[in-house]
C-alpha cells in the first residue's frame, strides 16, 4: 500500500535555518516577551504564517533555535580528571567567547518561570548538556580520581554553576583563567 501524498510544499531547511537564526539575534536583543513575530518573519525573510506553521510559540521556537545552535560538548577523556576537566572547559570558555547566543538563555529562563512545557522542554536541554561532564566524574569515580561515592549532581552544579553565575549575575570574565582557577577549586587533589 503506496502513502498518499502530502499536501503543500515540503518544509524547506533553508526556510527553518533563517527562522532560527533570527529568532535567536531578534530574542537576544529584545527578549522574548518583546519578540514581534513581524519583526521576525522581515528578518528570516518569511510569512508569519510559515513560523505559526511551524512553532506553536515563540519560546517553543526559541528553544529550537537554541538547540540547533548550541551542541553538546563533545565527549572528552584525556584518561585523567584534570586533564577531562581542563579540556571541557575550554569548550565552554570557547562557547562564552563566541556566542552571542548567550543572551538568550536569560530571557529563556525567565519564560520558564511562568510555563510548565517550557521549563520542561529546557529541563531536557540542560540535561543532555549535563552528559559529557557526567561521564567525566563517572570515569574519575571508576579511575579513583575521586571518591566512588561522590556525589555526582552536586560536582556538576559547582563546576557549571559558576560560569552560569557569572554569565547572568556579576558579569565577570569567562575566560581561561577563570576556567583554570574553577579546575583547580573542584579538582584539587586530581592527577594531571
């Protein structure tokens, strides 16, 4: 039995990328709340009706573009914690550099507070990012880097709880210093 055919024309790639793109500059310089759909669509050089077609609301969307935006960290094992932790916060120090896509999480979390299918979705995206440094305290925990019983979650807040406390609070340097201080602070008795 053959499928039938889809009505309309296929969704573009191209036609989804400058939608991403746009609402992540558009969202970064106004917020979210502040996001005109118009404004948008001049941008992405598209029809309102092809974004509504598309994304439900404007944080869906925005959460979308985030996530083609930013990948997750690559996997990193060195075979030694510091050696893991240096390199994967180089990858974060990287991102701060060169991403003004920063200046959308804010506005991201902000939208969160107030919609539980928001929060949810951005819960998701926090997790899958949370994985490659998971993987580096589980080998250290297996390797005898650290305790075998240490707790994970909270070695995970206190090595990305900082850059994100200084990305939306006091606006100090993310930089490689900052990232070799960090290390040095979480891993402190870790074999180089």
């Amino acid at each position: 039995m053959t499928e039938p055919a889809k009505r309309g024309r296929p969704r573009s790639e191209q036609v989804g990328g400058a939608v991403l793109t746009a609402a992540l500059e558009l969202a970064g310089e106004v917020g979210i709340a502040k996001m005109s759909m118009d404004e948008l669509a001049r941008r992405a050089d598209v029809s309102k009706a092809t974004i509504y077609r598309r994304w439900s609301s404007k944080e869906e969307l925005v959460l979308d573009a985030l996530r083609s935006a930013i990948s997750p960290i690559d996997d990193v094992d060195t075979g030694s914690l510091r050696g893991d932790l240096d390199r994967f916060l180089e990858q974060i120090v990287a991102r701060f550099e060169q991403s003004s896509m920063n200046d959308v999480l804010p506005h991201l979390i902000e939208a969160a507070c107030h919609d539980r299918s928001i929060q949810a979705s951005l819960d998701d995206w926090v997790r899958v990012r949370r994985l490659p440094l998971r993987g580096i305290y589980e080998r250290a925990a297996q390797r005898g880097d650290i305790d075998a019983d240490a707790d994970i979650e909270v070695l995970i807040d206190a090595t990305i709880g900082p850059f994100v406390y200084r990305r939306l609070l006091t606006r100090q340097p993310i930089d490689a210093g900052f990232a070799s201080r960090l290390v040095a602070l979480v891993a402190p008795a870790a074999p180089s």
